[in-house]
C-alpha cells in the first residue's frame, strides 16, 4: 500500500501524510507529476482524503464507529471550504468547548478525526493564524500535541526533504552551466590556490600553494589543506608551490624593471597609502633603470638599504580603480621561507605571481572568488606587459553563513586566545571542525550541488545543510539509548524478569543491514528524571522495546524531585494508545554495566548573525558556547570507532568524539536542521561545562545593548504592564 503526495498540492493533504506516518500502513511517494494525493490499496486508488484518513484510520484500528466521528469529518469539510473569519471562529469556538472537557475528539483515543481536522487546521494559513492568537486554548492544546508527535515531526521533515531533492535534481546540471569563455572540452585547465595560513574552508585541477609570504605560511598547514581534501573526496591532477617559481618571478621582475614598466620606491608605508588614494605620484615614479636595478639588487641582497625599498608595477597614477595605482609587487622579507630556507629576502606578492604562475603552469581558467574582481584588470594587465600566455578569469562568490566567520584572521584569534581548542574545533567553519561535529562528505557535495558556483553575494543559514546531512544519516546510524545521569530515576518493575534478561535487537529497526545490540531487561531500571516528572498517578507509558506499563506508586523528595517509582508491566497493552514513549536502561550490574559518556553541544561563537568591518569581534563573543551533560549509556556503545555516527533515540544523532581528558567516551549532537538545534543559545542560562556557572545576559544599569538604534523612552513608563488573559479557564493562583 503506498501514498502518493505531489509537494505543491495546495492545500497540501497533512492529514493523509500524517497518518500514514503515526499508523505506519502505506508508504509515501512524493511525485511532483501526481494530480493529488492518492492511496493505492490492492489494485485500487483513492483520491478524496477523506477516504484516505478513513481507510487507513480502520486498518490501523483506530476507526471508532461512533456517532461522532462523522460529524468531525463534515467539519473538516466545511472548515476548509469557508473564508470568512467570523465563519472560521464559530468552528474554533466549538471546537474549543468540546475540547475544554474532551482529549480527543470523537472517543478516549486518538481517532481518524483528530487526524482529518488537525489536516485541515493546518492547510489553512488563515484558520491556523485564528487558532494560534491565543483565545482557544484547549484547541490550541489539541493542535499542537498532534503537531508534536514523533511521527508528525517525521512527516513535515519528509515534505521538506522532498522539496529539497527536488530542488537539487533540477538545479545541478543548469547551475554548472559556467560558460566558460574559450573553454574547449578536455582542455580546461584550473587551480584551487590556497594560501596556507590557516585550515581550509569550506577536466585538470592544479592544487597551488600560495606560499609567498614567509610570516603566515607553514608546512603544517599545507598537510592539513592536502588531508581536508582527502576528507573531501578531493584529488587534485598535481600540487606545486609559488616557490617553486620564485627564479622566474624574479626574472620577470627585472623585465619589468628593463622595460620601464615598474620602478623601486622607499616611500613609507602610511604616505604610500595616502598618495595611492588621493592619486599623487611618488617622487621616484620617474628614476632611471640603472638606479631602479640598484635597488632592487639591495632588496635581494637583505641589505639595510635594501629593506627600505619595495618594487611597484607602473601602472597609473590615478585610475578609478584604485587597485592599478602602482600597487606593490615585490617585498622584503627577511624571515627564512618554510621550503627555500634563507635563499630569498625578497618575495613576490599574490597580484604578480599568480598571473604568472597561471601562465607558466597552463591554467586556462582562474576561477576564483569575487573579493578579486576589482583586481582583475590588474591580473590582466600583469599578463599583457611580460607577454604571457591568456589566462581567463570566472568570478564565484564564497559561501557565507550566519553566525559564522570565515575570515581566517579573526578564526587565528579564536585560536590564539584558546576560546577554541584548535582548527579541529567542532565550532569552526574549517571543513575538518565541521566534518568533527558529523557533517558527511555526501552532504557537503549535495549541499554545493544545491548552491551552485553563484555570483550572489548571500549569507545563508545552517539550517538546509544539516538538514541535508540528516538526510544522508538517518538511513544507516544504529540506535543506542542514553539516560542523562544527573538524578535519574530508580524504577522497580513489578511483572518484570526475576533475574536479567539479554535479547538481541536491531539497532536500526529500518535497516536491518545495520547489525544488531544486546539488550538488557531487568527489574530494577533507570529513568531520565524529566520523564518521571511527567507521570501521572496510574497512567499507562511504552517502554521503547519493551511494553507498556503502569504508574503504581512515586516517590518525591523535598525538593519535588522524583527519587523512585514503582510501575507493573502490562505486556498486552497498546502501544498507540500511550502518549509516552520512554527510553530507560537496566540497573547498573557488573555483568551488564552501563557506559559513563559526556555529551557535548555547542553555540556559535559570535552572538551578531553578521559582522561589520568596525565591528571588534571580541565585543560579540558569548561566554559560554560549549555545553556538557553526563550520561548514562547502554553497553553496546564501547564497540564504537572515533568518528563513528550514531542516534540517542529521543536525543538526537551525535558522532563518537574518542576519549575525553576523563576518560568517558565523548560524543558530540550532531545539528538535524530544525530551528531550536541551529538556533543560537547566546544568554539562554545553560551550564558551562567550564566554569560550571550559567550563561545569563547581562541585566541592570551596565548593560549596553549592540543595537546602533537610538533610545527612546518607554511609551507606557518603567513599570511593566501585565496584559489581561482573555481565556476561558478559571483563575487559580501560582502553586
């Protein structure tokens, strides 16, 4: 049996999606060429959705046969035919009524109703936006305890997925599409040029290391932009270095010198500066070949003399492109170089050596990001006046994301100051920070497939490329099970095993490729104290695995903590008629303990989604950005390798870190796309495993916002103004 659901119906057909997913009776296909929704059911098609909720409601056995449940079908009918906002709020209105003594619907349980009109709730932008301005509260209760169930999460991530595909199957080929000008197929020749001073970011390919400034570069960032590669997936046809040309760039230089096309300068840096941006010449614009050639033999020689002076391409005084006011193209250094040691004191900056290299090496295409766009009539200028070989150029703009900083100054200030624990830090944006925190490679290409090489200059967010790694995830991680440590709950299970007992289970009970775990049942277990909290006196739970089972007794403290429970199983029970699906483990014993595991989370590390350029990265810093819980895990995660993906069930998906310093088995959350897990935590007062104090925003006198807005008074004074609750519910007062 399977559900057909084209993505752009509108309104879209929830109820059917939903409830195919909570009964787990008909697989869903999302095609976009389908009219409409549709069930197929033994050779047969059912296209009203009405039908279909109805259909898949008794096959799952959740059909009352009632006389109720026909008149919430019939309002679900009128609901979403009607458009005036008095007609909708009588419907709201009763439907609140009904609820205010009512769960469900149309009985105890959860009905083909509920699902039919929640559908219909939702498909209306209007009824939905009525229903949520807070004066139906107990149907607003009713809606978002459906909106809330696991199933229903899967369901709205599913269409979002789908959209996704989509998106990147119709875009991939027109994207790349570059219209590269005099490309000929099989000669394209390009180069990815990084500059080793930092980890990398996010027909032939040349891999270049821009290694021409000795203070930055170092042979230990060379290894790790090769090893990110690897990560990647990436191999580039062959590596060289600028250095590996310095005698020809050299050469070139003293052409330039010869032909009259660059002269030396000792003016200082500051006046150069100024003289450049006010179109002023510098008085030796004009010196003679002879003296021009003197000083640049200083400069090589290291000289005293030598590193006063500079070389610069005469290009022009006073172009509107400023970068062609004779910019610098050879500089002293006397710092020894990573690969050529103290053989040069001078050394070429990027704008001349990279159209020389270019050439020299055959690239027919420089692709490169828009940051050089204004450099480029200098890049070509560099290739007319030493008669090069033409190189062309196409312009890509660089991936930027929100809450994130790509520049690789301020990423060493984060490393300098040891606010990060290296270039590997899961908080930063280096492909192997990312690849730490669980970002697939498969998701990355899809991810850049999705984009394309654009010339737009956007920020975007994080939230499609988790997504899109979730996506990649969910497939194929095994499940575990995790209880968070700090006061767990102690439960005697009355009808449970008089001894222990271990059964093997899949870890993934979709993939049975994935393996199996042994897991531990038991008398005496361990639940989240949040959990236990949320029992109510003899109501009827799932344990996951398990069954059902019934609160008997509780056990509270002073403090209002549960410290025990004692619950009696009930085996027969129906899983879907419980509101809770609980997660535990098996007591701690010596031939079945459980894993003591740290499991870590993080925030951005800046609390502004952009920075400015006088914006000082220092002033949005939040004090906390990495979050520690201690847990209790099951057995079967010691069998994990470092790198390793895995699902907490209810927890989310996390990688396997290694060891921490305390010797507990580290894993790190894994972001899934959706807004709370991207959603910055600056000020939200978690516990920093740190300082082991809370992260609060600042309040009182002393606090100085970073809005640029002026201050204004406030319109109704300084005392605070309690709105008055238009509910229908009596007042009680605060417990």
């Amino acid at each position: 049996m399977s559900l057909t659901l084209p993505t752009k119906a509108s309104p879209f057909p929830y109820a059917s999606l939903a409830i195919a997913t909570y009964t787990q009776k008909a697989d869903l296909n999302f095609d976009e060429t389908a009219a409409g929704v549709s069930l197929n059911l033994n050779d047969n098609q059912y296209t009203s959705e009405e039908e279909i909720v109805r259909i898949l409601a008794k096959i799952a056995g959740i059909s009352e046969e009632s006389t109720k449940e026909p008149i919430y079908f019939a309002l679900a009918k009128t609901l979403a035919t009607i458009t005036g906002v008095p007609d909708i709020l009588n419907i709201l209105d009763s439907l609140d009524d009904h609820l205010a003594y009512h769960t469900f619907l149309a009985d105890n349980e959860i009905t083909g109703a509920d699902w039919i009109l929640w559908g219909t709730i939702r498909a209306s932008i209007k009824t939905l936006g009525l229903l949520k301005n807070g004066q139906h509260v107990h149907a607003l209760r009713w809606f978002s305890y459906f909106e809330s169930l696991e199933s229903t999460q899967a369901a709205l991530a599913s269409i979002v997925a789908a959209k996704a595909n989509k998106a990147r199957n119709s875009k991939t080929a027109a994207s790349f599409a570059l219209g590269l000008q005099n490309a000929k197929e099989g000669e394209v020749v390009t180069r990815f040029p990084p500059e080793p001073s930092g980890y990398l970011h996010i027909g032939k390919m040349i891999v270049r290391f821009d290694d021409t400034n000795p203070t930055k570069e170092r042979t230990e960032f060379e290894q790790t932009i090769l090893e990110d590669l690897e990560l990647m997936g990436i191999k580039g046809d062959t590596i060289s270095h600028t250095s590996d040309y310095f005698d020809q760039i050299y050469d070139f230089g003293i052409k330039m010198i010869q032909t009259g096309k660059a002269y030396t300068d000792d003016t200082e840096q500051t006046q150069m500066r100024e003289e450049r941006g006010k179109g002023i010449a510098s008085a030796h614009r004009e010196d003679s070949v002879k003296d021009n050639l003197m000083h640049f033999a200083e400069m090589r020689s290291g000289t005293p003399e030598g590193l006063r002076w500079c070389l610069r391409a005469k290009i022009s005084v006073d172009d509107q492109n400023k970068t062609l006011r004779d910019p610098v193209i050879y500089r002293c250094n006397v710092i020894p170089h990573h690969r050529t040691g103290q053989k040069w004191k001078i050394y070429p900056t990027y704008d001349f050596a990279c159209p020389i290299v270019d050439a020299l090496e055959g690239v027919s295409h420089a692709l490169r990001t828009m940051e050089y766009r204004e450099r480029n009539a200098q890049y070509y200028w560099m290739i007319e006046a030493l008669d090069l070989r033409p190189v062309l150029i196409w312009d890509f703009s660089r991936l930027n994301f929100i809450y994130t900083l790509l520049s690789k100054r301020k990423l060493h200030w984060f490393v300098d100051n040891k606010i990060v624990k290296g270039w590997d830090d899961p908080r930063f944006p280096t492909v192997r920070g990312i690849r730490r925190r669980g970002m697939t490679v498969e998701a990355l290409k899809q991810f850049m497939l999705t984009q394309g090489p654009s010339q737009s200059l956007v920020s975007l967010e994080w939230d499609s490329i988790w997504a899109l790694n979730k996506k990649v995830i969910d497939p194929v991680a095994p499940r575990f099970w995790a209880i968070i440590k700090e006061k767990c709950v102690r439960v005697t299970i009355n009808g449970g095993p008089t001894g222990v007992e271990v059964k093997r289970l899949p870890l993934h009970k979709k993939n049975p490729e994935v393996g199996e775990k042994q897991t531990v049942y038991s008398s005496a277990i361990l639940l989240e104290q949040e959990d236990a909290a949320s029992f109510e006196d003899q109501e009827e739970i799932t344990f996951m695995d398990w069954g059902n089972a019934f609160v008997r007794s509780k056990e509270v403290g002073e403090d209002g903590e549960v410290t025990s429970l004692v619950m009696e199983l009930n085996l027969d029970g129906d899983f879907r008629k419980t509101k809770k699906k609980i997660t535990w483990l098996a007591e701690h014993t010596d031939a079945h303990p459980l894993i003591e595991v740290n499991l870590l989370d993080y925030d951005y590390l800046i609390t502004k989604k952009k920075l400015e350029e006088e914006d000082d990265v220092r002033d949005f810093v939040p004090p906390v950005t990495e979050f520690c819980e201690e847990a209790l895990a099951d057995a079967n995660v010691k069998t994990l390798k470092s790198g390793d993906i895995i699902q907490f069930e209810r927890k989310g998906y996390f990688i396997f870190d290694g060891l921490a310093e305390n010797g507990k088995l580290q894993f790190i959350k894994i972001p899934d796309g959706r807004a709370a897990g991207v959603a910055s935590k600056a000020g939200k007062g978690v516990v920093s495993p740190e300082a082991g104090g809370f992260a609060t925003p600042p309040t009182g006198a002393d606090f100085q916002s970073a809005s640029k807005m002026y201050k204004v008074d406030r319109v109704y004074g300084e005392e605070d103004v309690l709105p008055a609750s238009s509910t229908k519910m009596y007042r009680v007062e605060n417990v």
